[in-house]
C-alpha cells in the first residue's frame, strides 16, 4: 500500500524519437508505450495487449525491434527510437514498405499496421532479401486478426524487392 | 442502373489505407479532449453473489478523484430487446469481472488507484457455470426478477422462473413421419468453446455529458445507431441527445456492436459536470468483461433415405450467453434455425434454449451462430455419407437447397449460390482426383441470413469543387466499407471515385442505420447510397439541361461531369453545378436515400415460420487439406479453399481480404482459442500468451473464389460477404481430419491432446 500511495519523483529527461529530440517529464515507471503516445505525441504506437503479446507497439530502439509495452522509458533514454510516423521520407515519399502494404491491400482495420511496419522494418535492415518463411518468423509476435497475415507477407517481400531493386531509395528513408 | 460500370468491380485504392500506414489513423484511445478525466472500472471477483455494501470512501480520498459512482447512481438497464443489465452492477453481481463501480480522476494512476481501494461487502450466491445445469429446475435463478425486466415479447418466449431466457421452436411439415420414412437415422453431439473476438484494440471510449444535455460518445463502436438507441432507451432521452462518434475501429467481429465499454464510462461522464471521461480497457478486461462468443451445443439427428436424401431433423441447441441476454434471444433464434443448414429437410422440428451462467456476457460473433450450427451440420452430414457410403461432395450436392426450394423457416430464398459455390470449391480441390498421400481432406456447404428487417439511409452532398460527400453510418473497422460505399456512390452518381469523400459514423452527422454488421451493410447501406446517389443525379441532370439547354433525354451522367450525348465537346463539369458558392444561380445538390428490404416478415414464435426472414443468404463452401502426425496429435493445414456467392462482386481485393481473414478466424478457432474458466467462475487465460491466437506461422495459404449470383434486389446484385468465411472451417477441419486418421473430434477446438485420445495414445478425459 504504502508503495502504491508513494508518487515516485518525476524527471525531465530527454528522448530521441524519429530524430527528433523530445523532452518529456515522466515518473520513472513509465513504460515507454505510455511516453511516446502521451508525451511525444506518437500514437501510431498502439497499444494491445501491456504483456509483450501482440506486437502492435512494436518500435526500433537503436534499430532493434522492442516492445514499448513492457520497456521502461527510462531505459531508453540515450538510444534512438524509430517509430512508423518515422517512415515517411522528409519530402513526403513513402517508405518501400509502406507503399507496398497500400498497394497490396495488407491494411484493413490498421490497428496492427504500425507494428507491422516497424518488425517489416526490421526484418529487411537485417535481411535485404527474406524468404517468405523468414518474413511469417518476423511477424510472428504481431497479432492480426483481420486479414490472414496473407498480404501483410506478401507486401513484405514485395518492399524488399522494390528496396533490393533501388537500393538508392533506402538509406535516406532509414536515417532517423 | 444500365450501361458499362466504371467504379464497381475494381479494387481501387482503399481510401483509408494512406493514413493507416502513416499511423495516422485516430482510434478512440488515441483520442485527448480539453479537460479530459480519465476512467477506471472496479469489478467483481465473485461469479456470483448479492452486494451487502459499497463504500466508496477511501477511493474519494485519492488525490485527483473527481468522480466515483456505482450501480445505485444509474438505476438503468440495457440491451435490446431484454433489458437486463444494468450499467454497474445493482445489489447483485453475475460474473467474474462484471463492473462494479468506477472512477474518474485527474489522470490515470489515481484512477486506478481508487478504483483499487473501492471496498464492497459480497454475500457469495451458489453460482452456475454450466447452461446443461443451470437449465434444471431447482437451479439457482441469476435474475429473480426477471419479469420485471422490459422485453419484446414479440420476438422470444422465455421459459418461466428459469435460467432459459429464450426458447426457440421451430415445427415444419411432420418429423414423426419423416423418420419412420428414414431408412437411417444418424444422431450426434456437437461443441462448440466459447472465444473471444480477438480483436486487436481494446475497447475504449471518451464520453462527455454537456451541461445543455447533449452526450456525445467517441466510441469503438460499429454500430453508433444502435448503440445510441439501446442508452437512449435506459436514460429515457431521446435519441438525438445522444451522439455516438465513431472514429476508425481497430477490429470489431461482434465485439463492438451495442454497448459494451460505454455504460460505466457514461455512469461517470453524468457525474463530472461536464468533464469528458475516457475509459480505455485492457486486455485483460477486453478478455474477461468486454463479451466473448459464448460456448453452444448442437444435439442433431437426422433421417435419410438409402440414397442419401434428408428427410427429417431433430435439433436441440443450447446456447451459453452468460450473466446478461445482449444478443442472446436473437442470436438463439437466428442460430437455431441455421442448424438445418442450406439443405432441403421437409421435416423439421428445433429447439433452441437461451441460458444464463455466471459468466461474461456472450456477444455477437462474425458468423452470428452459424460457425458453431455448421461446425455440428456439416460434422454431421459427413458422418451421414460415410454412414451411407457415399461421396461427401455428392450428398451435399443431392439436398442443397435450390432455387424454388423452401428453408425451414418456410422460405423460398432467390438467387441462391450454393450449388455453383460447391462446384467451384470442388474444381478447384480437384475432388475428383485421389488426395495426396497421408492427407485428409473435405468440402463443406453453409447458409447465413442477414438481420431483418433492417434499415439504412445516406445523404450525398455536391460540394463546391463538384466533389461529393456520402453521409454514411457504416462504421469501418477493417472490412472496407468506406471504398466500397465510396464506389457505389460513385458508379450510381456517375462522378469519378476519387471524387467521392465518405463522411462516416457520427449520428449527428450521418443520417439512421440500423447497424454495422451482420453482413448487412453492402445490400442494406449500398441500396441507401445508390438511392441518394440517384436522387443526387436527377438534380445535377436538371441542372445540366438548364446549363446546358438541352433536354434532360440527350444528357449522359459520367466522370464527374454531363455531356451532351451527340455532342461531346458540349459538357458541364460538377463543379459548375455545385449552387455551393454564394451567388450560385442554382441551389444546392443533395441526394436522399432510404431502404429497407421489402416484404421480409417476422417469425411466429410459436412454430419459427417467417415466410421472408432475411433479404438475402450468404452462401459458402470452404475447402480444407491437412494432415496429422498420429505420433504427436499435432494438425499441419495445407490449404484452405474458400468460395463465396458475392452476388455481384464490387471490390474483388477487398473482397478476397473478408474471405482471407475470415477463413484465418475459422481456422485458429477451429484449433487453438478456448477461454478457459476455473470452477469458480474466473477466467485462466486473460492474455494473449495463455490464450493461443493464430500467428503468421499458423495459417496457410488461403485460395478465394467469387462466384456471383446476382441477387435481384442486391446493388448491382451484390449480397454481402463478411460472415461466410468464418463459417464451415471447424467442420472442414473436423471432417478433413477424420478422412485423414480415422477419429472424429466433435468438440472444438481439435487439440493435438484431443486427437490423441481419439487415437487411444492419451488416456480419455477426466470431466
């Protein structure tokens, strides 16, 4: 009781989000998922399930994929985080991927679609040129419940294609 | 309605997808207003038990707390159509994790903390987790007062001074006769688990109750109508008081339809002066709390002659709905009189029992009842062919119902697509070539009605630039309803489809529809749309002929523009005929549309007739290969083949996205969710690691086919599709399995643990 009752101290402490530095007050506590939706304003984090189970808070930190719903902001403080509202080139292009899950119907009701993104992201920083095996692996900590992961898979391979065939395209967009 | 269609049958771009991908996409969590409290809900640890006291003081106390209510605060019930739940629980609680009381404060770790320190006294009631018991006489009763409870007594007759809220009859032709007709009868007992719905986003809501009276609800809500109905009805407001905003939904499948995070979160937001209250639910709480697709049995027996025709059935269906009705006396209906199945069955008596447990409520699930009847209809009819000896395709093919036919209800359906979706499976199964060694394999057939009667309207708008805007109540929540209403009213305008801006759910905006779900939208809300888009083009042709000078007969509607027929170097764009702009010459363009299916007709409760229940049937046929490693009971799908009569198909991707998802729905459920109680009523599983959802690794491919029977009432012909995908998979797999090893599981989900039994490598189960 008397833990609960206490109000740990809050902190001002700065964050790196999709190159963006955010200053924010937290309670240190706080899950990163809270932060970066509540204090930094990216709520295309969502958050599904607060046990580490369906993926849709999925972001980069230092370029590995983590679950914001279980990482302590606190432990973050220093690292770069990438969210999907990172995607989007400067000029306004689209990132491989996210043409890709347009263009092959992977979105339906989008709750899932950032996560998606950012563990696609993650599988094709590491993995230029994935098998569809290695893409379903990937995936398979983020939950979908409307389309049968069948177009999700396949705007993957598809982004890695188009990556693989203008590698110009890449590293601009990833740079955060 | 003639010519070449320009927008229907493609699949353009999905209007929404650009936002989503840029996780732009509002959701109701994402949701902040000015001012804005935060919620909390405590609930019941008990399943059942009376409530002594509530003493709400220590969680006033919390720094931050600005309100806290419980049951005695809001002395309304709801649910259409029995009113029997109330907001929070009155003097008595049902269930495990039913709302209790709740909070708002200031933000929401005080909320939380003083929903914690909420203290009530319970006097613990003998609960009732099994609807077989708590059928019995003698059994303890959840609601003693029951009859004092609002309900149409029109739609469903409860049982008196008993748990069954609802029983179903249905009599047709003489089932006596028919079996002594049988050369064979066949009985079976069917199971099917209670699940949740999966969806990924939890439920949430912001309410505010403004001080001139007006509430809105930013809700996940799929159907804001019903929703504003159902609270309009318990608070005794009007329903225009009421505003329910929907922004996008992350995931419905019945979840979402009627009320279900909103009464708690409406108790505070009538108490904070004004202050908006957002109430985002956990898992957990989405698991145990937010509605499940409750648990049902399907006893069948059936009468077939030698050569495999049906000729009578018995069916009794017991239908688990939890502490509260919601859908139940609907669903028990609707459900029950599916378990004939799209077959010809002359003689037909069925009995379907609506109970109440002490358990989380059951809702609506994408399928309505049909994937628990098919999985025990279509488990059946496998077991009947392999009784006779026959060819599991060619039975079905002999008793599917056909144009002419009569249902058991007493209907004489159009346009049915059975025979042809049962053709297409086959062919592309090539059932008629030897399976793959050490496979199994199997076609099954299902029927689904759609709500009725059911009404829907939209208003089309021109816009200044001769764009258009549809004023539409279909929520989206995933299954593409925004492209495919922004098509029809384009084709039927006759403007270009990214001229068209669908302005979606807001009830003080979008004009009344009864509902999104039931597969109901693409005919019922599609007929309303192409209507308003055809009184919106009578006006913009009127207006051209006087622009133009010409008769309104030489004037052709297309690309957002009208052209003189003979002459197409005479033309008017829509923007010149927009009357949007002050000191237009014309008055502004805006379309009107109502429907409602015509003729459909109530049911007669005491012998389930209804000459015209439905205005239109979803048609399936679903193919499934797998196989089975005897050693560990572990299944391994090949493929899925799923085809559905569309009527006319209006998007073909998106489209194939319903069947794939769907057909994924049926499969994961078929094998791996079960919500798990304990003997106390509490649900073990509440999280997605303790309860298994299919994964990117679980689902195998998955071919669609769309075969198109026009419907003569359908836009364009269409009928709906969403439901059909999830329904007949369980019984494919269970079918497909015993063709495979030999065993047939008939309770769902088919475990490896089951299959070992079955195999006589694991000894049975201890009940």
């Amino acid at each position: 009781m008397d833990a609960r009752t206490q109000k740990p101290a809050r902190q001002v402490v700065e964050l790196e989000v999709d190159g963006e530095t955010i200053e924010a007050t937290i309670a240190p506590h706080r899950l990163l998922v809270d932060v970066l939706r509540d204090a930094c304003g990216r709520t295309s984090v969502k958050e599904g399930c607060e046990s580490a189970s369906c993926g849709a808070c999925t972001v980069l930190v230092d370029d590995v994929p983590r679950l914001a719903c279980i990482t302590p902001a606190a432990d973050v403080i220093g690292s770069k985080i990438r969210t999907a509202e990172s995607l989007r080139s400067s000029d306004g292009r689209l990132h491989a991927l996210q043409e890709a899950f347009i263009h092959h119907h992977a979105v339906q009701c989008g709750f899932c679609t950032p996560g998606m993104l950012m563990a696609g992201l993650a599988l094709l920083e590491e993995n230029s040129r994935p098998t569809e095996q290695e893409v379903r692996d990937a995936i398979a900590g983020n939950l979908c419940r409307c389309t049968g992961y069948v177009r999700i898979v396949r705007a993957i391979l598809a982004a890695a294609q188009t990556l693989g065939a203008r590698p110009e395209r890449r590293l601009p967009e990833m740079a955060s | 309605m003639s010519g070449p269609l320009n927008v229907i049958g493609r699949s353009p771009q999905q209007v929404d997808a650009l936002e989503k991908v840029l996780g732009r996409a509002t959701f109701a969590a994402d949701i902040s207003l000015p001012r804005m409290l935060h919620g909390a809900v405590a609930r019941s640890p008990l399943a059942h038990a009376t409530i002594r006291n509530i003493d709400l003081s220590a969680a006033l106390r919390v720094k931050g707390v600005r309100a806290v209510v419980c049951g005695r605060d809001v002395p309304y019930r709801y649910n259409l159509p029995l009113r029997d739940q109330p907001f929070l629980a009155i003097d008595r609680v049902r269930y495990v994790g039913e709302p209790v009381a709740a909070v708002a404060a200031e933000d929401l770790d005080a909320a939380r903390e003083a929903a914690s320190l909420i203290r009530v006294e319970y006097e613990e009631l003998p609960a009732v987790l099994d609807p077989a018991q708590a059928m019995l006489s003698g059994a303890p009763l959840l609601h003693p007062e029951f009859n004092k409870y609002w309900r149409d007594e029109k739609l469903f007759d409860p049982i008196p001074n008993s748990n069954v809220l609802s029983h179903f009859k249905l009599r047709k032709g003489d089932v006596e006769a028919g079996f002594a007709e049988a050369d064979e009868i066949f009985e079976g007992t069917y199971t099917s688990q209670a699940f949740n719905h999966g969806a990924i986003e939890p439920h949430a809501v912001v309410a505010q109750v403004e001080l001139a009276g007006q509430m809105t609800l930013w809700s996940c809500q799929q159907s804001p109508w019903f929703a504003a109905d159902d609270l309009a009805i318990a608070l005794g407001w009007p329903v225009h008081r009421i505003r329910v905003v929907t922004p996008f939904i992350g995931g419905g499948f019945g979840a979402k339809h009627g009320l279900k995070a909103e009464p708690p979160a409406v108790a505070l937001a009538l108490k904070t002066g004004g202050r908006p209250v957002k109430l985002v639910m956990s898992r957990e709480e989405v698991f145990t709390a937010l509605g499940v697709r409750g648990a049902v049995t399907v006893k069948l027996r059936t009468g077939v002659k030698r050569d495999g025709r049906l000729v009578a059935r018995t069916a009794e269906v017991i239908w688990d709905t939890g502490a509260y009705a919601d859908v139940g006396p609907l669903l028990c209906r609707n459900g029950s009189y599916s378990s004939t199945g799209p077959y010809r069955i002359p003689n037909q008596s069925i009995d379907g029992y609506c109970v109440y447990t002490n358990k989380v409520v059951t809702s609506a699930f994408r399928s309505y009842g049909t994937m628990e009847m098919s999985f025990a209809y279509e488990s059946h009819m496998d077991e009947i062919a392999r009784g006779l000896q026959m060819d599991p395709v060619q039975i079905r093919r002999q008793n599917l119902l056909q144009d002419g036919d009569e249902t058991a209800t007493g209907e004489t359906p159009k346009a049915v697509g059975l025979v042809p979706t049962l053709t297409a499976c086959a062919s592309a199964m090539e059932w008629d070539k030897p399976k793959a060694p050490g496979r199994g394999r199997a076609i099954v057939s299902t029927a689904k009605s759609s709500v009725a009667p059911s009404g829907s309207s939209s208003f089309i708008q021109m816009n200044d630039d001769g764009t258009l805007n549809v004023m539409c109540s279909t929520t989206e929540m995933g299954q593409g309803s925004r492209t495919v209403m922004t098509q029809l009213a384009a084709e039927a305008a006759g403007a270009r489809f990214e001229d068209v801006h669908l302005i979606a759910s807001d009830t003080a905006v979008t004009p009344p529809d009864r509902s999104t779900s039931s597969s109901r939208s693409t005919f019922n809300m599609g007929n309303a749309i192409v209507r308003a888009a055809g009184d919106a083009r009578e006006q913009i042709l009127d207006k051209a002929s006087e622009l133009l000078e010409e008769p309104r007969e030489n004037l052709d509607v297309r690309d957002s523009a009208v052209f003189v027929r003979k002459d197409s170097n005479r033309f008017c764009s829509f923007a010149q005929l927009a009357g949007v702009r002050p000191g237009s010459n014309f008055g502004p363009i805006v379309g009107r549309g109502s429907f409602v299916p015509a003729d459909t007709t109530a049911f007669n409760v005491k012998t389930g007739e209804g000459r015209r229940i439905t205005a239109f049937w979803l048609y399936s046929c679903q193919g499934v290969e797998l196989e089975v490693d005897p050693d560990t009971g572990k299944i391994t799908l090949h493929r899925v083949v799923s085809a559905h009569d569309t009527g006319r198909t209006l998007n073909p991707v998106a489209c194939e996205g319903q069947i794939e998802g769907g057909a994924a729905i049926g499969c994961s459920t078929a094998l791996f969710e079960d919500l798990v109680l304990d003997r106390d009523g509490k649900v073990l599983n509440p999280n997605f690691l303790d309860y298994r959802m299919a994964t990117s690794c679980d689902i195998p491919p998955i071919e669609s086919i769309l075969i198109e029977v026009p419907h003569p009432e359908g836009p364009y012909g269409a009928k709906g599709i969403g439901e059909g995908p999830t329904t007949g998979i369980a019984a494919a797999i269970a079918n497909a399995v015993e063709d495979a090893i030999g065993v047939r599981i008939t309770d769902l989900p088919i475990t490896p643990e089951k299959i070992l039994r079955a195999l006589g490598k694991l000894p049975p189960a201890t009940p």
